[in-house]
C-alpha cells in the first residue's frame, strides 16, 4: 500500500514539474510585461525537439551516456535565446497597444511556431530512446521510481527557487518586481525598459525551451504538442495566480498530484476535474492563489 | 463606411455567385456568410464595446450541435427551428458566463472567455455517449420554409436554396446589428470601451451593458454554428478548439474592428486567402497566416477597412484609436 | 468517279497526317478511348498533430505507387498526377474534398484516417458522385450508421479488427490469465478496442475479470500516474491500443519502473511507431500488432523488399502498415480502371470503376488485398511476440501470427458483438 501512495505521489509531483516547467515562463512573462504568452507551450515544445537532436548528435558522436543530460541542458537552453529575436523582432512593437493585441501576437507566433518545428523536425515523433532509463532507478519505501523522474523533479524545485532567489535577492530581481508594480516610475527613476523586457522575455523563453528539453527523455516530441500544453498551462496559472512564481508552484502541485490521484481513484473524472477546478477558482476567487487582483472595470 | 456603391456592388456580386462563379467557390461562400453572423456579434463585442472573447467558438459549437441534435436526434428539420433554437440556447448558456466574465476586462475577459470554451469542448468531447464525441453528429439536411429539397443533391441543395437562405440571414442579422450599433445602447456600449468610469458617472451601468453585449453577441456566434454545421453534415468538438476562437478574432482584426462591415470582409479574405493558400504552400500555410496576422497586429491594427480609411485621409491620425491602450 | 490521282491525294493527306500527328497517336502507350492527358487522382493526408505520421505514411506510399506505375507508362498509358490535400478537422477537410472533386475534377480520391473526418466525409462523397478509397479510420458507428449501403464511399477495414486479433491471441500466447487491465485513448478508437477487446477474450476464458480501464485523452505524454494505478491493479496482463508516439512514451515510461517484469502485455497497434520502439526499453514476450503490414515478413514478396529498402533509404524509418493501405487503395484503383476497360473498350467512367472495384483483389505490399462487395477493405493482419534477436536496435515479432479479415472482422450485415457471441469455439 505504502509503495502505491509513493508511486501516486511521485508521480503527481513529477507531472507537476512539468506543468511548472511549462508555466514558469509564462508567469516571468506576464508579471513583468503583462503578456500572456500563448506560444509558451511552442517554446517548450522547440525546447523539445532541440533536446532530442542535441542528445542524438552527442550520441552519434560518441558520448557517453551518462552524461547526455549536458547536451539535452545546453541544447534547451540556448535556443531560448531566440526569445531576443522574437521581443526585439516582433513583440516590442506592440507594447504600447492593449492587451489584447498582445496576446493575438502571440496567437501568431503559436501559428507560425508550429509550421517551423513541423519544417524542421518533420512530423513522425522524436526520441532520444533509452537514455530515460541510463540512471536506472531508485527504490523509495517499496517503490521503484525512476531516478530520471527525480532529476525533473529535482530541475523543477531548482529552478523555482533559482528564480524566486533572483527576483528577492538580486538587483536584477528587484527591478524586474518594481517594474512589474509600477512600470512608469521604474522608468522614470532610469531602468532601461528595453533592456530589461528583452531580457525578461528571453528569461521566460528560455525557462520554456529548458523545461521542454528537460522532460523529453521521459516522453517524446510530437507535432503540435505546443496547442496541447497551452491548455494545461493555463489550467495552472488561473489556479495559482497569474504572473505569481510561487502560483505556478502551487498551481502545478495541485493540478499534478490531484490528477495523480484520481487517475488511481477514478479515472473517468481526470481532465474534468482539472477543468472543475479551473471554474471554481474562476468563479470564486479569480485571481487564483496568489495572484494580483485582476482588474475590474 | 464603406461607399454606398461598394456595398450595392458587393452586394450584387454575392446574390450572382451562384450563377456566375464555379461550384466549389459558391460552396466556399456558406462558411463566408456563417461566419459572417458570428463576426457581427463578436465585433459588437470586439470593437463597440472593447472586449476580446477568446471563446467564441464555444457559442459556434452550441449551434452546430443544436442543428445535429435537432435533426437526428429529434427529428427535426426545420432550419427556422434550429436557427430560433441555437438562438435560445446560446443566449441560456451565455447568461452565467457572461455575468462572470464581463466582471474583468482585458487579459482577463480573455482568459475566462479562453477557458470556458476549453470546457465546453471537453465535455462535448468526454460525454461521447450523448454527443458523439470525436465522432460527432450528424447535422442532416435542414428544411428551408418547410420544403424537404430532398430531390436535390446535395451540392444543388447548398449552392441553390441553401445558400440564398444563408444570405437573408446574414442580411437580416447585418441590419439588426446596425439597428443596434447605431441605437442609444450601442452608443452606451462605445462610451463603456471608450471611457468606463465616465459612462458610470453617466448613469451608464457599465457590467450591464457589456453582458447585453456579451449575450447577443453569443446569440449571433450560435446562429452563425448553426449556418456552419449544415454544409459539413457531421458536426464534431473541434469546433469548439481554442484555435478555433482565436482564428475568428483573427478574421475580425484582418478585416477591421473598427468599422461595421469590416468584419464581414475580414472573414471572406480569411476564407479565400486561407483556401488559396491551401492550395498553394500547402507544407507553410499556417506559417504565412501567423506572419499575416502578426504584420496585420503590428502594421494595420485597423485592418483592411482600416488601410482603406487612412488611405482616404491622407493618413491623418484618427480620433478614437481603440487599438492604443 | 473520283480520279485516281484524288485518291491518291487523300491517300497522300491521310498519310501525312498520321506522320504530323502527336505521339498520342503514334507511341505504343495509346489505347483506343484512353484519354492523353494525366488521370488525376486526389489525395487526403494529415499533416499536422498527433496523426501526422501515419498521414505522411500514407502519402510517401501512395506516392511511391505513382512514381511507380508512371515509370511504368501509368494506368493505360495515361500518366497518374497526385493532388494532394490536407486532412485536418471535418469542417476544413470536407471543404478541401469538395475542392478536389469540384475544383480540380479528380477521378477518384484516396485517403481519409481519422474517424470524425471519415464519417463527415462520408455522405459528401456519396453526394458528390466520384468514388472515394479510404484508408482508415472506420469504427463500429461508421460502419453502422452513417454509411449503410454506400455507392461511392469504400471504408477501411473495421479497426476493431486488431483488437479482436489481439484478444484470439491473447490466450494462445499467455497461459493463466485471470485479471486484465485496459489502457486507450479517450476516443471511439480506444474504447471500441477495449470492448472488442473484451468481448473476445471472454469467448476464451469466462471468468477473466477486467480490473482497470484508463482513457488518457490523446496527446497525454506522461503516462507515470496512469501506470502506477496499472501497477496498483496487480493485472496479469494490460491491453494497450496506443498507435503512436503515445506508444513509445508508455512502453519507455513502464520499462523504468519494470512494469513487463511481472504483467503480460498486448500492444494491439503499437506496429504503427515500431521502429521507435528500441531493444533498450522494449521488453522481449509482448505481444506487438502490426495491423496489416509487418516489415520484416520473412515470407514478404519482393514487391514488399523493394519497397521497404527504398523506403528506408529515402526517409531513414521503416515503413509502418499506412503505406500498405494507401498502396492498395491506389492499386485497387488501377487494377478497376483496367478490368473496366476490358469490357468498356474506353476508359470507364466512374460508376464503372466503382462497379469494377467491388470485389477486386490486388498484390498490395503486404500480399494479396481485396474489396468486399459491401466497399470494406479484407486483409490480412500481423501480429506476434516481440524479440530482441534480430539486426536492428528496435523489436521485431517472432513469432509471427497471420489472421485474415475473413477470420476477425464480421461479415457484412452482421452486428458486431452478437457475430462474437456466436462463435463456436
């Protein structure tokens, strides 16, 4: 019995890294910049499918196995970099439109995200194998857990307090959370709003695309698994509360472990009760966790 | 506003297609004017009142599985009986999510609207003993006026009687929405987008105001479902996608929001551009689409009525820019 | 009386004329009434999504069938011109199919896998007069309600088939099976298998009991909860009916914490990502599906070696069974055109080509194929126990398993779950 509840908690939390390492961007994104990305679900998924090839080439190489996860990183990470090329090419021109503009930018960029990963990639589903099993598994309470579980899981919480460390202790930090309170008197005290929406936005790209690279080794990259993700992000930002770190935490661990345990428990209820949630935070308490209150009027 | 003679020459064009333009283009029509209706009531949303609903196609959904549910479920064929039924329903369902939604604006409005639509499509989905689920439904062929037509094809039924009915729809369905847009309570409405706390001031109950708005425009969206669902003959979940959503706001801001009959020509480009496109880079269309509304979101925000406009004016500034926060 | 030197003249022009002529007239392709201009055909493939590789399968086949029988002087001589479009939702992918028949006049249309798309695409085929070869996608409800006595529309086989197969297997292959546990995707698809499924292995053991069933919708690709509640079940066996890269992720997801060490398992479709199923995380003693193609047939046709080799050489994969079924749509389709001709003398019309169609059987990839009379596609179908011991870094099956349509998919008219029921065993 102990073994079961180990397994469903494990592996609630480990579906929960990867909603976090989905969501995480979005929030950096929208705190700073009240941007809600839609295309965070096409960076994790370019993140991905980077992973993949990076692993494969390290392979093909000649590398060992145990250290595929040095490729899989640096290939996630640094294609987040194109997180510059799309602020500076495309988003800064609309940061003096509504809201909404915004956001159909973004809807253009999931559109065209999707044919460019499909150009590149092709569509059959990409692999990197059996590197998931390469750090064999761990034995927890009874329960066998796969380790490469527990490194995601481990890359999640590390990643979460990385960045509240930066936005708390940081220069850096405290003015990204200044020019998310008050964005005009940030400016006018001298910060560069340019440099610092560039680097916000590129922090959130690239914190999608290493999420993406991170978890591929326990799944595989297929088309159009970016429109898929989206929903799911959104699921646990609403819950957690928009542009909050510590909602996307939460957020995540809820919808996580809650969907682990009715899988176990009753499982015709799965993606509903994600959904019912959704509602119910929605209807009761709309700026989910922890989030700013949403404005009104 | 479009010249009188643009509109009387466009019109004109639209009731000769049937004689003059091959099948397959007449055919391409009906989702053209279906979306046409739905366009009216997003943009009654949209541009008179500011708000971006990211769910819409949740309405589309609810008068499309109104026209499947009446005519193989119940037996019902009458497409005046779908259309006043997808009506009701769509206005029965829009109540409550629009008395929580017209709470938030912006983002937000958006978001709610983005999420209740990904409801409905999973429960359509889910509940596939009731709706079909993947599989959908079958939408059979509707009576016009009481009359079966069932000794036409098909393809004679929809380019004939089928789509001259969908044309007085959209006709009537334009000079209702101008009634509105042009009453005291569009003016309201104009006031809310423009201002908030002044049309307060005024007496104007702003949260009102926006779930009228926000309930006839579903009104419209399950009648344009309705329209919609008749020439696929099955109707199935995916008309209720999020992307599904988010490619009316597409056809609305192309063609431009801020004109009455912007959104009519931003669906029919849509429709003939994306049916070109098809044809042409079948490997990239939805890469050129993603780059044309991104340059339509940075470059024309207005749309094409409002390159259109600016190109009259000279490119002076206009007064009211909606598109600037 | 017209001079001789009048006859001569027109002796003369006549010659002349057949010397001027183009070569329609002249090369030793031409057939009396065959048109000079290319047939064309229309294609429907997936593109994008969950389903795009078997979309692309498709397609890669039919076109190596086309480059083929156009090196060969096309069908009657007249050259085959593919147009393809895209399927993607019912609503754009009718529009699209009416464009091929409207617009572009095709002949005849291949394609079609998704079951939403085909049962929308049903009735606009019949409507629109021009015959249309699926390749897949047909559930219980399609064959029943919506296509009763189709004309013009030719469905794929029932897909329940490969569970049925799976679930006659099932017993032959693992001894002792008292508990099952199910996992498919949320759609008719899945859980038409799991019932199927069902249905047949309680013909062979009475009082086996169904102990779990999940259905991730499609798209899920983390399965770690699903498979702790199927380790919690303590089930012999698991059915599992993924046939994409679902299948991998699931397969790789249980080898890391060692589900197949102590529960069977049956992978009704999983032949349809087989090449990325690797040895690394796929265990020997499942049993695989391959639907209606296995590559490495031992008792494969040279047409099938040829296709495989090229097949690996252009796109670097092997082929799973869509390219078979696109193959022998396309090449059923050939096969009517000519036998039509035959008795027609010119080249037949589409109802003829439909009529022709109808019970013709052609050498397709696999073997030999057929349409029944009632326009469903008969085959064969492949499935086996997995092994390690072959030259690739994936699994293959040894043994392998053979079972015709005539075996597994109810006749014609018959309601599935009673035909099961009545089975003597």
């Amino acid at each position: 019995m102990t073994e079961h509840v180990v397994r469903v908690l494990l592996s609630g939390v480990f579906h929960a890294s990867i909603l976090f390492l989905v969501s995480a961007g979005l929030q950096v994104v929208f705190g700073v910049q009240k941007i809600f990305n839609l295309a965070c679900g096409s960076f994790y998924a370019l993140g991905a499918y980077v992973g993949v090839w990076a692993v494969q080439m390290y392979a093909a190489a000649g590398g060992p196995p145990a250290f595929f996860i040095v490729p899989l990183v640096l290939g996630g990470l640094l294609v987040g970099l194109v997180g510059v090329v799309v602020e500076r090419g495309l988003l800064r021109f609309v940061y003096d439109r509504d809201e909404t503009f915004q956001l159909l930018l973004t809807f253009a960029l999931v559109l065209m995200l999707e044919d460019a990963i499909r150009l590149t990639w092709g569509t059959s589903p990409l692999s990197t194998g059996g590197m998931y099993l390469v750090y064999g598994q761990a034995h927890i309470l009874g329960a066998a857990v796969p380790v490469y579980n527990l490194v995601v899981i481990a890359a999640g919480l590390a990643i979460a307090v990385g960045i509240g460390a930066l936005l708390t202790r940081t220069a850096f930090g405290r003015i990204v959370r200044a020019a998310a309170d008050q964005r005009e008197m940030t400016e006018a005290l001298g910060v560069d709003m340019r440099r610092l929406y560039a680097l916000v936005f590129t922090l959130g790209t690239v914190l999608g695309t290493l999420g993406g690279a991170l978890v591929i080794p326990a799944t595989a990259a297929m088309s159009e698994m970016g429109i898929e993700l989206i929903v799911e992000a959104f699921a646990v930002v609403v819950i957690g509360g928009l542009g909050s770190m510590r909602g996307a935490l939460v957020g995540a661990l809820v919808v996580g472990v809650l969907r682990s345990i009715a899988i176990s428990v009753y499982p015709e209820l799965e993606m509903l009760l994600i959904y019912l949630i959704v509602i119910a935070v929605l209807v009761l308490r709309p700026r989910g966790l922890f989030g700013a209150a949403a404005t009104a009027t | 506003m479009i010249g009188r003679l643009g509109l009387v020459a466009a019109g004109a064009a639209v009731v000769a297609a049937p004689f003059a333009a091959s099948t397959y283009h007449v055919l391409l029509m009906l989702p053209f004017m279906a979306y046409g209706v739905v366009l009216l009531g997003l943009n009654l949303l949209f541009g008179y009142t500011g708000l971006v609903s990211f769910g819409h196609a949740l309405f589309i959904g609810i008068g499309a599985y109104t026209g499947a549910f009446l005519t193989s479920t119940f037996g019902v064929r009458s497409l005046e009986a779908i259309v006043v039924t997808a009506a009701g329903l769509g206005a029965v369902v829009a109540a409550p999510v629009a008395a929580l939604c017209v709470r938030y604006v912006k983002i937000y409005f958006g978001m709610l609207t983005l999420a209740f639509g990904m409801v409905f499509y999973t429960f359509v989905l889910k509940f596939y003993r009731l709706t079909g689920g993947d599989e959908g439904l079958p939408y059979l062929r509707p009576s016009l006026l009481g009359f079966g037509l069932e000794g036409m094809s098909k393809t004679d039924y929809l380019t004939g009687p089928y789509y001259y009915y969908s044309l007085i729809v959209l006709a009537v369905a334009a000079v209702v929405m101008w009634r509105i847009v042009h009453s005291p309570f569009g003016l309201c409405l104009k006031t809310i987008r423009d201002n908030p706390a002044k049309a307060e001031t005024l007496g104007i109950g702003v949260g009102r105001y926006r779930w009228y708005a926000f309930v006839i425009s579903a009104v419209y969206a399950s009648v344009g479902g309705a329209l919609l669902g008749a020439p696929i003959g099955n109707v199935d979940p995916t008309l209720a996608y999020w992307t599904h959503s988010g490619n009316i706001v597409f056809m609305t801001l192309l063609g431009g929001f801020a004109s009455f009959f912007g959104p009519i020509l931003g669906a029919f480009v849509y429709i003939y551009l994306e049916d070109f496109l098809k044809s042409l880079a079948p490997s990239s269309w939805r890469l050129i689409f993603g780059a044309l509304l991104a340059a339509v979101v940075i470059l024309a925000p207005g749309g094409l009525m409002g390159l259109v406009r600016a190109a009259r004016r000279g490119a002076s500034p206009r007064p009211h820019d909606p598109a600037r926060a | 009386m017209r001079s001789r030197r009048d006859f001569l003249k027109g002796v003369g022009a006549t010659a002349v004329a057949a010397a001027t002529a183009g070569p329609a007239v002249v090369s030793a392709q031409a057939r009396k009434g065959v048109p000079s201009d290319p047939v064309k055909i229309g294609v429907i493939a997936i593109r994008a999504g969950i389903a795009a590789p078997v979309g692309a399968a498709g397609l890669r086949g039919t076109e190596w069938w086309a480059e083929r029988v156009n090196s060969a002087g096309g069908i009657l001589g007249r050259k085959v011109q593919l147009v393809v479009e895209e399927e993607s939702n019912p609503k754009d992918t009718v529009e699209r199919y009416r464009k091929l028949v409207l617009q572009e006049k095709v002949d005849v249309v291949l394609g079609g896998i998704s079951t939403g798309v085909t049962l929308a695409l049903a009735t606009v085929a019949e409507d629109l007069a021009t015959p249309w070869l699926s390749w897949d996608g047909t559930t219980q409800k399609g064959v029943d309600e919506t296509m009763p006595n189709p004309k013009w529309a030719f469905k794929s086989v029932d897909n329940e088939v490969e569970a049925i197969v799976a679930g006659m297997l099932t017993p032959k292959y693992f001894k002792g099976i008292k508990t099952v546990a199910g996992i498919g995707n949320d759609y008719s698809y899945g859980h038409d298998c799991w019932q199927s499924y069902q249905a047949v292995l309680k013909r062979y053991i009475p009082d086996v009991k169904f102990v779990l069933e999940l259905f991730p919708k499609l798209g899920v690709t983390d399965f770690t909860s699903h498979i702790a509640a199927i380790q919690q079940s303590k089930a012999d066996l698991l059915m599992c009916s993924f046939w994409s890269g679902d299948a991998t992720i699931i397969m790789k997801q249980a080898a890391a914490v060692g589900l197949f060490k102590t529960m069977k398992g049956v992978f009704t479709t999983a032949g349809g990502v087989h090449d990325s199923l690797k040895k690394d995380f796929t265990p020997e003693g499942l049993l695989l599906g391959y639907n209606t193609m296995y590559f490495d047939d031992p008792k494969g046709s040279p047409l099938l070696k040829q296709f495989v080799r090229e097949y690996k050489a252009k796109y670097n994969e092997y082929p799973p069974y869509e390219c078979d079924h696109a193959y022998f749509n396309a090449e059923s389709y050939k096969a009517a055109v000519e036998k039509a001709y035959a008795s027609a003398q010119e080249w037949p019309s589409k109802a003829q080509v439909v009529k022709a169609l109808e019970g013709i059987e052609v050498e397709s990839l696999s073997g030999r194929r057929s349409w029944r009379e009632d326009h469903v596609q008969m085959c064969n179908f492949y499935q086996g126990i997995t092994t390690h011991k072959n030259a690739y870094d994936f699994v293959t099956i040894n043994p392998i398993e053979t079972v015709s349509t005539r075996q597994a998919m109810k006749p014609a008219g018959a309601k599935l779950f009673d035909w099961i029921n009545s089975w003597k065993l």
